[in-house]
C-alpha cells in the first residue's frame, strides 16, 4: 500500500504525534514536501503531505492567517500536515491545531532530531516498495491469464480470470452491441447496462479500434473495441473499477491480446467448419445425403430428420462474414436442428418441416428475404432447391418478406413455366441481352414496364429514372430480342421469358 498518515505515526523511529484526528490518517499520500511558503499551492499536487517549520507565521500572527492557510492546502488536495517544532518557534502554535482541526485536517508534529528529509526517504522508499509489488502483481497477474487461455475455456476462462484479479465486471460484446458474456455471472444493472451498452454503440458505430474510459455512478469503466481497423468483431467493458493504474492497466492489456488471438483462432476454426459445410450442401444437391449425413454426424451435427424444408435467403452483395457469423448464432442459439451453409451469393437452411417456426425466426432475426419450398425428402433435394428459389424470386417482386412456394400459383399453364426446360430455354433466348454490360438492368427495366401495364409514367417512377430512359431501355431490349412490344404478342412472350427467368 502506499504511505499514509497512519503508517508514519507507527514508525517510532520518525516519532511523529498526531495532533488532530479529525480527518483521515488511512488516505494514501503519493508524496512528501518540504516548504515554509505562506502559499505553496502552486507548487503542489493532489494527495501530498506537506512539511513546514512554520517561518512563514510571524510571531502573534492572528487566527485568520492560519485558517485561510489551512483553507488554501485542503482546496488543493492536500492530505495532511506536518510540523517541524523548535526550529523556527517552540511547539506547534496552537491557531494551526485549531484550523487543521476545523478543517479536518491530519496535524502532525515533528520532533526536532527528526528531520523532514527522513520523512521524505520514508515515503519514498514505501512508494517504490508499492510499484515493485504492483508490478509482481501484474506479472502474476499475466500469467494467470495466460494459463487460463490454455485451457478448453478460452475466451470465457480469460475473460472469467480478468475479472477476478481485477475484483470487477468483465462484459463482453459482440459486433451489433448485444451483450454475449458477463463476468462474474450474473446480470448487469438496468441502469449501468443500459449506459455499457450506449457507450459501446457509439464506438462500434465509429468502425475505428478505440477505447475510452467512462464515469459509471461512483465507478469507472473502460471500454475497448476488439479486431482489426476494418473488421472490429465487439467491445471488452472492464466496469465496477476505479481509475486503473499502470499495472492494472497492462493486465487488461494481455487479456485484450489473448481474446484476440482466441477469436482468431474461433474464426479460423469456423471457416473450416463453413467450408465442410458448403461441401457437404454440394453432396447434398448431387445426390448423396447419406455421405453428408454421416460427415455432419461425426461432428455432432447431424441432418435434420426428414420431411425437410429448403430454405434460400436474399443477401446478394450483403453476403458478408458478419451476416453469416450472425445466421450461425441463431442455429446454435436456437432450438432444433438445422443445417446451414453459404452457397456463392445466397445462405440455405435446411429445417425439419417439424420445426417450421424456425424458418420465419431466423429470417426476421437478420432481417432479409426468403424462399421456402414444400416438404421434400433428401433424393428431391434439388427440386426442393428449385421451388425455394422461385418462391424467393416471387418475394422480391411483391416486395414481402418471404413466400412459400406452396403459394404460388404452379397449377394451369403457369405451372409450366417452372419446368427446367422452359427456363433453359428462356435463359438461352435471353442469353444475347445478357451479354450486354447493362443487360441485367435492360431485362429489369422490362420486367418493371409489364408490371406497370407497359405505362411509361409509372414504371418510371417505380425505377427512379426519367420516362425517355425508360423507353430506350426498353425499345433496346425489343430490338435485341427482334420482339414487337407495340402488340400483344411481342409484350406476352417477353412476360413469359422473364416470368421463366425470375422462376428458374
């Protein structure tokens, strides 16, 4: 512990007395001075003791010039007083025990074969002791982490020692600010989590490596984001604690590396599970769900029991790591099995049929579209593909959240057009607009048109863009396709040709 007033008084070779109690001996003071300014504030820190003599008090001095004396050290901070008796005048004067005491000052008396430079080794000597125990602490305190990411635990054990060496919460949050672990367990306050967790938006928010340190009620807490400059992957929020000193400080420190390596580690060790499951969902597709079936069971993640649903889901360009990170916590969080892999530009799920409900609440966990076929058994798992596919593609037409391809209308005619062949056909017949550079955005200008009633006025407005742009786009297409669209006929093959595409 560092010096304090308490401690001087016990070292009986110093034989310093205490004069007033008033205030507390038990302060830490964090150093020692000497002076017999009237004013020595400005020459002062927080948390010093100050030694005088007392030359600086004329002989018959009033009350006053020792109160507003006294008034002057404990608005800076200081921690107690010490008089040195029978150098400048015998005795400590009795004005100075009254203010010290009104103050609530320590006052204590130095004898005259003491002299303040011993004080001052003293203090300095426990000071020094404190920094070499604080740094043992740390050392030891390191590598107490350090064996506790050894272990199965991993982060948790890391994060579960942090907090007991430090003597606070620990609080860790993933990317989108949702608290996933609290050290020691148990739950954090409304109130404090509340503002955790604002604090930690708004660094998460800036997408830079930050920290910072916040007031919380009489505590502090100091929040780090975790991950690289451009991949931040969650914040660290070391709470309940006062102002960490440096050795505190570098603990917390080596605990930020080992969670970093441990969640690279974790993300290495799920990328090579993604990759097994996108193969797995190629033996799937080709055929061979015994083979996945008995790989994914090796690895205590079994298919879902049949009848199954086939689930796609709309990312395109948002097919990211964070949104696949983010559908896996809601397979591993959730109830009943699922199957879950990343196929190019869209994500499928394979449900049980039993387990139904998890379809809508995985999608409107994460917010996107999707598709979902009827219940199929594994040997018409491309069908079952197929129909998810065209169900998502009747989604982002109407614009809802998810279709079921049970609702769409297959029967009649219409139903043809979900044929393998026809769509072949119709990709094939397409295939020239397609290797246009704006082809893509001429079939959708196309698609919006027929949607419109092949109004202009409308259709436009739906795209964004002005009617004459619209209408070139169109009359493109037309020419490309050699189809007529001022006749019903050159309108209703083109319907038919992009009606197939969406639905192959």
């Amino acid at each position: 512990m560092p010096p304090t007033v308490r401690q001087l008084l016990q070292r009986q070779s110093l034989g310093a007395t205490i004069l007033t109690a008033a205030g507390s001996i038990d302060e830490p003071i964090q150093w020692i001075s000497s002076t017999d300014l009237l004013d020595p504030t400005p020459f002062l820190s927080d948390d010093q003791m100050l030694l005088t003599t007392g030359t600086q008090f004329m002989v018959g001095a009033s009350s006053g010039i020792f109160v507003d004396y006294v008034r002057r050290l404990t608005a800076n901070g200081v921690r107690a007083l010490g008089f040195g008796t029978e150098v400048a005048r015998s005795g400590t004067p009795p004005y100075l025990v009254a203010a010290c005491a009104g103050a609530g000052l320590p006052l204590v008396e130095v004898p005259y074969r003491t002299p303040f430079i011993a004080i001052i080794r003293w203090a300095a000597d426990m000071l020094v002791r404190e920094a070499s125990a604080r740094d043992d602490w740390a050392l030891k305190a390191q590598q107490s982490l350090s064996l506790a990411a050894l272990g199965s635990g991993g982060v948790h054990n890391v994060l579960a020692e942090l907090a007991r060496q430090l003597e606070c919460r620990v609080v860790m949050f993933d990317s989108g600010g949702n608290v996933t672990s609290v050290h020691p367990l148990g739950s954090l306050g409304s109130h404090q989590g509340a503002e955790l967790a604002a604090e930690v938006a708004r660094l998460l928010n800036s997408g830079r490596r930050s920290s910072v340190a916040v007031r919380l009620g009489e505590r502090h807490a100091v929040i780090q984001t975790l991950g690289s400059r451009n991949a931040i992957r969650g914040a660290l929020a070391v709470a309940d604690v006062d102002v960490l000193d440096a050795a505190a400080q570098s603990v917390v420190t080596v605990a930020l590396a080992l969670v970093a390596v441990s969640l690279e580690q974790h993300d290495a060790a799920d990328r090579s599970v993604r990759i097994i499951r996108e193969q797995m969902l190629h033996l799937i597709v080709s055929g061979h769900a015994d083979a996945a079936d008995q790989v994914m069971a090796a690895v205590s993640e079994p298919l879902p029991a049949v009848p199954v649903l086939v689930v796609t889901c709309d990312v395109g360009s948002s097919a990211s790591s964070a949104l696949e990170a983010s559908f896996e916590r809601k397979v591993q969080d959730g109830e009943g099995r699922v199957f879950f892999a990343r196929a190019r530009d869209e994500f499928v799920f394979i449900v049980s049929a039993a387990d139904q409900s998890r379809v809508s609440e995985l999608v409107d966990s994460v917010g996107v579209r999707a598709g979902v076929s009827t219940p199929a058994v594994y040997a018409e798992f491309r069908s079952g593909l197929d129909q998810a596919r065209r169900a998502l593609a009747h989604a982002l037409r109407s614009g809802t959240k998810g279709a079921v391809h049970s609702d769409l209308n297959t029967e009649g005619v219409l139903g043809l057009l979900d044929r393998g062949d026809v769509a072949r056909r119709a990709l094939a017949r397409l295939a020239p607009v397609l290797r246009e550079a704006d082809g893509r955005d001429m079939l959708n200008c196309g698609w919006v048109w027929l949607e419109h009633n092949a109004l202009w006025g409308p259709a436009s407005r739906a795209l964004g863009i002005h009617r004459h742009g619209l209408r070139a786009r169109v009359q493109r297409l037309a020419a490309i396709l050699e189809l007529d669209l001022d006749a019903f006929s050159g309108r209703a093959e083109l319907w038919a040709l992009l009606e197939a595409y969406h639905r192959r």
